[in-house]
C-alpha cells in the first residue's frame, strides 16, 4: 500500500510541476515534499526528477513510473468500482493544454459549458505556442493540430480542418491576384506561429502536382485573430482554416485565393496519454469535446 501511496504522491507532484505548488496541495511544507521524494527515490535506488530553480523535469525512470504508475492506480479504481459495483463519477484535476488563439477562442467556452455538468471536476487549461511534451509536463489532455509526435499518445479526431488562402478584395485589387502558387512570393504574406510549425514555406497541391513555395511578408503573431485582423485591414494573403474563415468568405470581406489548389490539413486531435483506462474525468471530458465538434468532423470539403 505504500508503492501505491508514493505513486499517487509523485503523480500529484509531477502534475503541479514544482515542490512548493505540490505542498500547497497537500497543506505540508516544501521540505517535507523533498524529503519524502527524496525516500522514494532512495527506495527505487533511481533519480526519478531533475530539480532545477525554475522546474521539475522527468528523468527517463521518472517517466516510466510517471506513465506507468497512473496505469497502475486507474487499475486499481476500476478494481475497486467493479467489486464494489459502484459508477465511476468524474472528479478530481484535469489538466488541459491547446495553442493560443484556438484555446482561447473554442476550448475556452467548450471547458465552461462542461463545468456546469460536472462540478466535480476542477480544470486548468493551459494555453501556449511552445512545443508540449504531454507525459514530462503532466497534462492529462491536449488539444493539437497535425499528427501525433509520440507513440505513446492516443488520439481521438476532434475536428478537421482544412485550410485555404484568401485575402481582402481590397488587397487583391491593389496587388493582383496570384494566378499560380509562385506568384505567391512576390506578395505579402501574414503568419501566424504557432507550436513548431514550418514558418515561412507553404505547400500547395492541385492533383498530381505539388509546389513548396517560400513566402515572406511584413506581419506575423502568434495569434490567430490577430493575423486575420491585418488581412481584413488588406495587409497580405493569410492561410486559415476554413471552419474559421467561413463567415469572412461568406460575406465578401475575404476572397479565396489559388482555389484550385489546396493545403495541407492541419485536423484537431484530443491527445491523451496512451492508457489501458482512461480516467473517468478525462474520459467525460474527451467525449463532450467529441460531441460539441461534431459539426466539425462531418465538415464537406469545398463548403463554406
């Protein structure tokens, strides 16, 4: 019972990322966390956490007994739900990581509605454009565009999302519109950077041909709103999801550009650690993100 203690106890740490934020949590003193990770890693005769002044990162035998040992304590709850015959409920912290503009924008409200069904469950979303490493930084949950980085992981397709050029009319009358996909470079270009995308290469594809087109512009952030702001105000030609853009498009303050070729999908993935059972918090959250982005997945291509 005390290998199961300390698993729980290093998990809990390894989640609030520092001693004093584990402390706090526990309602001990920082030393008091030290010594006792100090105790397991004497009893495993290994180093589990590299300290440092700013953060705690997993060493290699950290993240086995990380990773390995929720699966072993989720074993366990679902040991105990079926002996004892009881529902599991969702509760408990559940750590949540997306980029910038798409947290802020669709998680956001998306983690507010779900609150309000399960108040048992206490969420912290973290939003960044920095690369993420799932199980070393602890999150339960992230929200990514592209493919998985990670054997490790488990993904559930959350939405597609295609993406296109476009531009307002008003830059398009000024610099003419690109009549090919080289045409692009000698235009202005806005970006937007997130994660560890390419920045500054664009690939186009239109049936068997295929272009990587290096494009330069004077704007870029790494907030989505913003760069679509600069192309409303006829700063360049922006690429966009099509889900996002459609109102634009719609209306006429944007114009799609090069429509006969298209890019690469950036879909969105919910990305959890690779477990034999999903905890019932995390699963409760996977599956009412699956459902409000349903739309999303059953998205027709060339629609807006």
């Amino acid at each position: 019972m005390d290998a199961f203690s300390d698993i729980a106890f290093f998990a809990l740490l390894v989640k609030h990322g520092s001693l004093v934020a584990a402390a706090q949590q526990i309602g001990v003193t920082p030393p008091a966390v030290s010594k006792r990770l100090a105790a397991i890693e004497r009893r495993l005769g290994v180093r589990l956490l590299q300290r440092s002044t700013r953060r705690l990162s997993l060493t290699p035998e950290g993240e086995t007994y990380f990773s390995e040992g929720a699966r072993v304590l989720e074993e366990l709850e679902a040991l105990e739900r079926t002996v004892s015959g009881s529902r599991a409920i969702p509760k408990g912290l559940v750590r949540v990581c997306c980029t910038l503009g798409f947290g802020r924008r669709h998680i956001a409200p998306a983690l507010s509605r779900f609150t309000r069904d399960y108040p048992d469950v206490e969420l912290q979303l973290h939003l960044t454009d920095r690369p993420v490493n799932l199980i070393e930084q602890g999150f339960d949950l992230q929200l990514r565009f592209g493919e998985l980085p990670d054997a490790r992981l488990t993904a559930r397709l959350l939405a597609h999302n295609r993406r296109l050029l476009c531009a307002s009319p008003a830059y398009l009358r000024r610099a003419g519109e690109p009549a090919s996909p080289r045409d692009l470079a000698r235009h202005a270009c806005l970006f937007i950077r997130e994660s560890d995308e390419t920045f500054g290469t664009w690939h186009l594809r239109s049936g068997a041909r295929a272009e990587a087109v290096k494009v330069r512009g004077p704007l870029a952030s790494n907030d989505g709103e913003c760069v679509v702001g600069w192309a409303l105000d006829g700063h360049g030609i922006l690429m966009r999801s099509v889900w996002e853009a459609a109102p634009m498009l719609r209306s006429g303050r944007l114009k799609p550009v090069l429509a006969d070729w298209s890019l690469p999908p950036a879909d969105i993935y919910a990305v959890f650690p690779t477990r034999s059972n999903l905890s019932a918090k995390t699963r409760a959250l996977v599956d009412f993100l699956l459902e409000a982005f349903e739309p999303h997945r059953q998205q027709q291509d060339g629609a807006w």
